[in-house]
C-alpha cells in the first residue's frame, strides 16, 4: 500500500486491531507511535496520518489533509467482458492502478454466465479490490463500477461523446499504438473475454460508431489486453 485509505476522516481517528490497515502499518509498515503514514479519503484528500497511541485495540492517529487533487482520474471508461473471477480480480485492481474513470463489466454473447454470479459479486469483494488497486497507484480515486447483462445494455452505460474504440482480433483495424487521441477528450475502451466478441455484437459496435484497433497478431487473454491496451491508449492520450 502505498497510502491507507478509509471512507472518511477527521483530525482525529481510530482503527481497531483487526482492522486490515491496522495490521499492515504494525506488521509492514512497523510504525510505532510518532510514526506516519500516506492516507486519505477515498474519492477526497490526501495527507499525512500520524500515529498518536498504539494498544491491543488498536492505533489512533492525527490526520492533515495537504492535498486534495489526488483522487482525479483519467477520462476512459473500460468496458470490459465478464472472465473467470480469478482474472477479473487482476483486471479490476490494474484498471484502477492505471487510473480509469469508469468500469463496466458486461456478460456477452460468447460469456460463461456464471461469471456474473460469482461471489466476487454477490458479497461485494469487488470493492476491496478496486480500493487495493487505488492505495498500490497511491491515488485515493476509486471509479464506479456498473454491470451491464449484454453490449446492448453496456453501450447505454458509456459516455456518449467518448471517442469509442473497441479492441479486436478478428476484424481488421488500426493499431492501436499508432491512433492519435486527445488528452482532453474522453474515450470508450471495449475489451472482450477469452473467446472474444459475437459477430451480433462487432455488428452493435459498428452501428455505435467505434473505432475497431488491435494489439498486434498475438491472441492475448483478458487480463493481459487489459493492461497492455490501456498503458498503449493512456500513452496516445499524452497521460503516461
């Protein structure tokens, strides 16, 4: 973790032991009292906490905001198909450490349905890993997450005045390296699973207006597209 970050703060707060982030500043960080740390508001500031008193119960400490810039994220959505919930963890944290503004996740044509059901889901884990993939970039942004049932329903989800791209292996386009794309301007990134998108829902891009690009020749799996294609497109827009 590269700084805490909890729900709300005040100038003075507590966690108890059991507390994830309690743990971690005494086992990892191996702050005693005195000791500071990175932390923040998730979506709000960031400053310096400051240990105050340390017992079984737990850690209180002092907080000073010093910035308040740190939660801005990048103008992309990702819109990215259901995979196995495994590789949806890495996904979701990698998104959120590169800086997206925006996930949908979407069960398409060729998607185990299944998926979508997953207890990733269900009991919310999927918070704690979009929180985990903010305090690795040391950023206290975390984007909203949407589910969409199907690319009909997900499109409706995406930023109508994006600049829409929609990655693909099957149908010819551009190198995604080698688009020219505006900082300033928002963009639509669609990513699909492990077999790819249906020939009903290449049809539905097209009709929305997307960009078809691609990564190169190589068949890549979910996760891997993810990062690579997001780090590529945030380096077109001028952002890495």
């Amino acid at each position: 973790m590269n700084i805490i970050l909890f729900d709300a703060l005040q100038e003075l707060n507590f966690i108890p032991s059991m507390d994830y982030r309690s743990q971690h500043i005494t086992a990892v960080l191996r702050l005693g009292v005195g000791g500071t740390f990175a932390a923040g508001i998730i979506n709000g500031e960031a400053g310096e906490a400051t240990i105050l008193a340390r017992s079984d119960e737990g850690i209180t400490f002092s907080f000073k905001a010093t910035d308040s810039e740190r939660w801005r994220l990048y103008p992309v959505t990702l819109l990215v198909a259901q995979v196995r919930p495994i590789s949806m963890r890495r996904i979701l944290r990698e998104a959120v450490s590169l800086g997206v503004g925006q996930l949908v996740l979407v069960s398409c044509d060729t998607s185990e349905r299944s998926y979508a059901q997953a207890k990733l889901y269900e009991s919310g884990q999927y918070r704690s890993i979009l929180i985990d993939g903010a305090m690795q970039s040391a950023s206290t942004g975390v984007p909203p997450l949407f589910f969409a049932s199907s690319v009909d329903e997900a499109l409706e989800l995406c930023d109508p005045i994006s600049i829409p791209i929609v990655l693909d292996n099957k149908r010819a386009g551009s190198a995604l390296s080698q688009m020219i794309l505006d900082e300033k301007a928002a963009v639509t990134l669609a990513i699909g699973g492990e077999r790819g998108f249906s020939d009903r829902e290449r049809a539905l891009f097209d009709q929305a207006g997307f960009r078809f690009a691609t990564l190169g020749e190589r068949v890549l799996r979910t996760e891997t597209a993810v990062s690579a294609g997001l780090a590529v497109l945030l380096g077109r827009m001028g952002l890495l």
